[in-house]
C-alpha cells in the first residue's frame, strides 16, 4: 500500500505524454476514419528532431532554457513537414478504399518512416537529458521527481483543453466535428473536406512529434521507439473509443495507471498488462468506452 | 483455370519440387522450406481475408505452434518432427476454439486489434518467462519422423520434403473449400453479412471455424519453421512485426489462387534475404515501398498480374 | 382462414422517438396485403420487427400461433418466413447465379421449406433464374447491375428460401415507373406456385390497388386504415395524411 502514492503519480506522468500521442491518433481516426499507424514513426521522428536540435543548441553554449523552445520549435516543424507531405503525398489517394487498406498503407508507411529516421540520425542512441534535469526536483513525501515530469503533464492537460476548446468553441472546430459526424453530408454543404483532411493529419503529425519531443529529453532516443509506442497507442485509442478525444484521455489514464500498478507491484506481467486491459474493455464495451452510436443500416 | 485442374496441377508441383529437392543444395533447401511453411500461414490468412478480415495477430498461433515444437524436444526429448506438428496444429487449434467465440464478435478495426492484443500478450508472456528463454527463447532439433531415425544431413531435406507435402495437402483442402458452399458462405460474408443472417446461416459460426482453420495453419507453420529454423524466440514469432509480415505477404499474395500465398512467401522471403544482406538499414524501407506498390497497383494481389484473378477477389 | 402472422399491440421507441405504436393486425394465409404511408410512418419498422431486426418494445409477434417476438433474424427465417430490402442486400462481388447459389445453399440446409426439401441446389438456381428472368445477367457482378435488376435479384433471394410468409420492402422503389408493373407481375406471377403469403410495402397505389386484397395504412408508428384497397383508399384520414386529395380520382370528380 506505501507504494499507492508512487503508484498513481507514475501513471499520470506515463499518462501525460501518451495522451498527447494518443490524441493525434483518435483525431485523426475520428475525422478521417484512418488508423494511422505511421503515427509512431512521427513520434520517433519528433524524438530524434528535438533530441538532436537541443543537442546541438545546448553544445554550442546557448541559453539552457532556450531548449524547451528548441524542443518545442522541433516538434512543429517536424509536423508541419512530415503531415502535409504524407497527406499530399500519399494518403489523398487512397481515400476510398476500405479501412483496412489505409491502416496497411499506414504500416507500409512506418516500415519506410523506420528506416528512413535511421538514415537520418543514424542507428546510435542519442540522448539530450539537460532539459530533464534542468529545471530541478520535486519532492512530495518520500518520492521526488523531476520537475519537468510535470512540465509533461501540464502539457498534457494544455494540448487537451486546447483541443476540446478548438473543437467545441471555434468555428473550425464546428467544421471539424461536422466531417467527424458525416463526410459527405459536410461536402455537400459545402465544407471543403480535402482541406479538413490536411489540417487534421498535420495537427496530428504535430502531436506525435511533440510527445516524441517531450519525451526525448527523459530518454534514450533509439530505432524501434515508434514501433513500441504506436501499440500502446492503439491499446489507448481503441479502450477509449475510436474519435473520441475524452475517451483518449481515460484510456491513457487507464493504461497508465495499470502499467504503472504492474511495474510497482508484479513487472513480470508489466508487457502485457496493458493488452489484458484492452482486450477486457473490448469485451465489455466492444466499440471502446466512448464510442459514437451505431445507424440504422435497412 | 478449370476447378479440376488445380489439385492436379499441385500435385505436379509436388512431385517435381520432392524429386528436386533431393539434388538441391542446402541453403535452396532452407530457402523453399521458408516460403512453404510461411504459405502455410499466409494460406489461413487468405481464408479469414476472404471472409472479410485481417488479422493483425496471427503470430498468436505461429508462436504456439512453434513453442509447443520446440517445447516437446527441449523439455520432453521428442524430437520427431510429425508429433510437433500435430503438437502445434493441436495447441493453436485449441486455443482457436477458445478465442474464436470472443473474436467472431469483431470486425474490421476492432478484429485487427483485438488479435494484435492477444499476439502481444502472448509475446508479453513470454519475454518475462525464464523458464521458455524469454527474449533468448531456447534451441531445438528434429531427430525423428514418425518415429523413424533421421540421419542428420537428412533432416533438412525431410523437413523440406514433409513441409511441400503439408503445403499440398493443404492448399488442395483448401481449394475444395473455397468451392464449397462454405467456402462461398465465406465471401458472401465478407459482401453482406446481414444478407447471409437473413438467409438464415449463422455469420458467427462460419467465422469461427474459419478462424480456427487458419489458427491452426498457422501453428502447423510456426511448428514447421521451429523445425526448420532450430530455434524458437518472442520476438520472431509473436511480436506484432511478425504479424504484420504476415499480413504483407497476404496482401501480396491475394486472395484469388491457393497457390498464391506460397509464390508471394517465396517473393518475401527472397527480397527479405537479399536486402537484409545488402541493405540491412533499409530492407523495411523495401518492404514498405514493396507493399504500397502492391496495395496501388495491384488491389488484387500478384495472382492479379497473371490474368487468373478470380471475381470473388 | 388461418392466421398466419398475428401482432398484438406492437410497441416500438428509441429514446423519445416512437416508431411503432400499438400496432394491431391479422394476416391470413395466402393473402397479400399492402402496406402503405409516408417515409417514417413506421412500415419498414414493422417489418424489421416481425423479422427480429428489431425486437418490439412491447407486444408479441405471433406466426403461425407461435410467439415469435425478440427472436433472431436468422431464426425467424428458418420459420419460414422471408424478406426482401428497401435498399438491395446483395452480395456484391458475386455474380447473380452465385448470388442464388449461396441463398440457395444456405436456405437447404437451415429452414424448413414449405414445399420440402430434395432438389439440386443447381436446379433451383436454375429454376429461379428462370422464374425471375435473370438469365440475361447471370454472371454479371451484382454490384454492376442496373437497379431494377438488383430489385429482382433480392426478392429472388428472399424467395430462394422458400418462404411461407414474404414480406417485401418497397419491391418497386428505384424502378422506372414503365418497369414496375412489369416488375411486380413477374414477382406475383413466381409467387402463385408457391403458395405463399405476400406483404409488400409500397408508395405507388395503382400497384398496390391492383395486387393487393388488402391495405394497411399507416401514419406516425399507428395504423390509421385496415380493410379492403378500395374502402382504405376512400378513408379520409389515409386520403389526407398517406395518398393526398388530389391523387384520388373518384375524390376529385366527385367534388365537381
């Protein structure tokens, strides 16, 4: 039971910068019914931007702080590069075909992105921990953290409320939520879905690669971080209900805490633990917790 | 192509690749007996993407079929090839029966990743399990064939030999299937499941068969290429890669010939080989580029370049 | 006569919306009844519930005198008791003659048939084919067929199962108004071998005042007429609310 404080503020922290990944994944599901699997390719891609802008920043003597930006700028400019491209030069065709062919054109995708990120920066691990450790320590009883854990989760929280205020609040996100509901309803009113797509990929793209960055600094950058992250994502986005941004938030809670509980108390099951919840929520509610309601089909 | 000609026509294929294999060399041995045992799994996927879904985890079944091999000769010292196999049909089969009732519930996406999550448990299961090698896993070899000695520069050849008549046997099952009314309840499925419902055929029911039928392809696979291989881990076999390999090679393949998952194993395997070797860094990047080629250019598999793609496809 | 399909006080809401209320009616044997109203007036709920699409909120479905309310699609069809669909559910990528051959297939091994079991699945197809005037399409792709075609290729389907009671969603909708009628006699005509009972659902009075002994109307998820088509026809309530004033003929010359 001393272990219950450690416990749930592990999980949270975990949780935090899967929500920001898994966020982009169901936002993208839900307005353009792809299941993107390249996301864990741009997670990486993020990763290694930041790691290496950061790097290469703090070495040639500039200001420590400025890396926060520098993290940050690298995530943006990795989304606003890689998702217009990918979505302009790839997925715009395919639009159409059945879902399932777009998630097999999306793991095409990763398995080129995987090799591609190598090509880029290499196959040694590259880790940039000085913004992890620069902003100090937390202590809360008898655990301390770093205080840029919570930087993670503030961003977390932030990339959600601004999500949900984009979407609920603005006039863009009315459109948004109008192709989530019915695509070709929304082209008939003249909504110009294309653009929606290419906005919709690209903020995604950038939410992959600002959990990549993020995460960077508290970890060793390597090849096969995407490949690790886009299942749990997928654990995440399917618990939670495909499309649903609230549904992502509790199904990284979800997988957070348990994962958190499993490496605290039994870290033989800590692998699969996550599955095992998947694969029970899927039981219970087999659309995900927030799924949107079926139509009538005759 | 007539529906009698197809089972003929495998048959000669048998004959001619069990009379060359005996003057073939070693690695020409190993590299067939790939493509065989991996069209053995690609042969269920065609069945269940022929009723309408694509399994992301079918390296579930690979992996029991493989571990419950290589488990009879490390931990039990029966080393006969024939027992694997029935070993792995047995327990991929049995575990099929099980998860099939929960998972003929799903579809499309759902289906996907429900099969992708229970593969990764099994994966999860095993890398913490000391006793099975976790990440390491542990070695095998086959000594035996129903019962009878096998010298040992004859093994590679017996495995070669026992994989093509499997692959045979197999396939012509599997053509007869597909000519069925089963078989036809299958791509009605995958049309109109409602329809089928309506009919008054159970939807489910055909479902789960199916799945078990490929689960347990897939564990006579995985036992095949234990055998093969000598080696049993995680990684190659449950993790959700190895699925997703399996996967490609279905696409490749299509759905239209049973012959086809074999030729679409031997393209993988070969290309796989040669970039490894070549271009370690960038054989995913081959196979990505590969398979969205496929997936633009040809919607119906490589079967479809041959002109003898069938309608149902 | 006997009754062959019974509903008693059929009940059907989702949420605040009622599609079905307290719906009451009698079929007998051998009869064809038309059901007519408005888009949403609730007809295609009736039938989704006595084939078990849907399962009443209250009330019973009796076929035969057996309660067969809630029960599954597939089980009801294996009473014997078959539909056709507004929108056609066929099986797309197959060909019309492995459309039938599969319904076929599936309908020999499961329901127990009106006129028994014993022939060729082949032959039925064949035989079905014929009846429907398919053979001009045998082997083209059910997804490329022209609409009036798909119709007939659903309704052949339902009747591939060897129905005793057939109820047929809109079998003329989407179909050119010089081809309906044509329609219409080749599905009745096919029909009168098997002794079968007929609803259909349709918006077109003249086929349904010309095929039908009997017409149930109706308004809002209630039944509003129930009779004979030329008394349901005069009623004013269905004048007013399913068919319009000025469609009726007899209406209009009569008020001159």
């Amino acid at each position: 039971m001393g272990q219950l404080p450690a416990v749930i503020v592990d999980g949270v922290l975990y949780a935090s910068w899967m929500f920001v990944i898994a966020v982009g994944l169901t936002l993208i599901y839900g307005v353009m019914k792809i299941l993107n699997v390249a996301h864990g390719s741009l997670y990486a891609l993020g990763a290694y931007t930041a790691s290496t802008a950061a790097g290469y920043w703090l070495s040639h003597g500039h200001a420590p702080m400025g890396s926060y930006v520098v993290l940050l700028l690298a995530a943006l400019v990795v989304g606003l590069i890689a998702g217009p491209l990918i979505e302009r030069g790839l997925l715009r065709f395919m639009y159409g075909r059945d879902e399932i062919v777009l998630v097999l054109v999306t793991y095409a995708l990763f398995l080129i992105l995987e090799d591609f990120t190598k090509l880029l920066f290499g196959v040694d691990p590259i880790l940039v921990a000085e913004p992890y450790g620069l902003l100090g320590n937390l202590q809360m009883g008898r655990l301390i953290y770093p205080v840029y854990s919570f930087v993670l989760v503030a961003a977390a929280i932030l990339v959600g409320v601004a999500l949900a205020l984009v979407l609920n609040r603005t006039r863009q996100g009315k459109i948004l939520r109008a192709v989530i509901h019915d695509r070709e309803m929304s082209t008939a009113v003249g909504i110009n879905v294309s653009r929606v797509y290419l906005v919709t990929f690209t903020i995604g793209a950038m939410l992959a690669a600002l959990g990549g960055a993020l995460t960077a600094p508290t970890t060793s950058v390597q090849p096969g971080i995407g490949a690790e992250v886009i299942v749990l994502a997928f654990a995440i986005v399917v618990v939670g209900g495909l499309g649903s941004l609230g549904g992502a938030a509790v199904g990284a809670l979800l997988v957070g805490l348990v994962r958190s509980a499993a490496v605290h108390y039994q870290p033989e099951v800590e692998l699969f633990s996550v599955y095992v919840v998947m694969a029970l929520v899927l039981i219970i509610r087999p659309k995900g917790l927030f799924a949107a309601p079926e139509v009538r089909k005759i | 192509m007539k529906l009698r000609d197809t089972p003929l026509l495998l048959i000669v294929a048998l004959v001619v690749l069990l009379a060359i294999g005996l003057i073939l060399p070693q690695w020409a041995l190993s590299f067939v007996s790939v493509a065989l045992y991996l069209g053995i799994v690609v042969l269920g996927m065609a069945l269940m993407m022929r009723t309408g879904l694509v399994s992301f985890g079918q390296g579930l079944y690979y992996c029991l079929g493989a571990y419950a091999a290589g488990t009879l000769d490390h931990f039990f010292k029966l080393s006969d090839l024939l027992l694997m196999v029935v070993a792995g049909a047995l327990v991929a089969g049995v575990v099929a029966v099980i998860l099939g009732f929960l998972l003929s519930k799903y579809r499309d996406i759902f289906f996907a990743m429900l099969s992708l999550a229970f593969s990764m448990i099994l994966y999860g299961l095993l890398v913490k399990s000391s006793e099975l090698g976790s990440t390491d896993g542990f070695g095998l070899s086959v000594k035996t064939f129903a019962g009878i000695a096998i010298s040992a520069s004859a093994v590679r050849y017996t495995i070669y030999a026992f994989s093509a008549v499997l692959a045979t046997l197999f396939a012509i099952g599997m053509h007869r299937y597909f000519n069925s009314h089963l078989g036809r309840l299958a791509g009605a499925i995958r049309d109109n499941e409602l329809r089928v419902e309506y009919m008054g055929a159970s939807v489910r029911r055909v479902i789960h068969l199916n799945y078990v039928i490929s689960a347990v392809l897939a564990g006579v696979g995985g036992a095949l290429m234990a055998g093969a291989i000598g080696h049993v881990d995680p990684e190659t076999t449950a993790n959700w890669t190895t699925s997703g390999e399996f996967v490609f090679i279905a696409i490749l393949a299509g759905t239209g010939s049973v012959a086809a998952p074999f030729l679409g194993a031997g393209i993988f395997e070969a290309v796989r080989t040669f970039a490894l070797q070549y271009f370690p860094n960038t054989w995913q990047m081959t196979l990505g580029i590969t398979m969205l080629l496929v997936i633009m250019f040809l919607p119906g598999g490589l079967w479809s370049v041959f002109g003898l793609r069938r309608r149902s496809t | 006569m006997a009754v062959v399909l019974e509903a008693r006080n059929l009940n059907k809401s989702f949420g605040a919306v009622t599609a079905a209320s307290n719906i009451n009616a009698s079929i007998e044997q051998d009869s064809v009844v038309g059901l007519i109203g408005s888009n949403g007036a609730g007809k295609t709920t009736f039938i989704n519930m006595v084939t078990g699409y849907l399962t009443p909120t209250s009330g019973q479905v009796l076929y035969e005198g057996r309660d067969i309310t809630g029960l599954q699609p597939r089980a009801v069809t294996r009473l014997g008791i078959s539909r056709s669909f507004q929108i056609p559910q066929l099986f797309n990528t197959l060909s019309v003659h492995d459309n039938l051959l599969v319904g076929v297939g599936i309908a020999s091994r499961s329901v127990k048939t009106a006129a028994g079991t014993g022939s060729n699945e082949h032959t039925q197809v064949e035989q079905l084919i014929e009846r429907f005037n398919l053979a001009g399409y045998r082997t083209q792709t059910a997804g490329l067929l022209p609409e009036g075609v798909r119709k007939l290729l659903d309704i052949a389907m339902a009747v591939a199962a060897r129905p005793r009671l057939l109820l047929l969603d809109e079998p003329t909708s989407g179909v050119s108004a010089d081809e309906k009628f044509r329609l219409m006699d080749m599905v009745m005509s096919a029909l009168k071998t098997e002794g079968v009972t007929v609803l259909f659902v349709e918006h077109d009075m003249d086929i349904v005042s010309r095929y039908t002994h009997r017409i149930l109307a109706f308004y809002e998820g209630r039944i509003i007429a129930d009779g004979d088509p030329l008394t349901v026809l005069a009623d004013a309530e269905v004048r007013r609310y399913v068919i319009g004033e000025q469609l009726h003929k007899e209406a209009s010359s009569a008020a001159h």
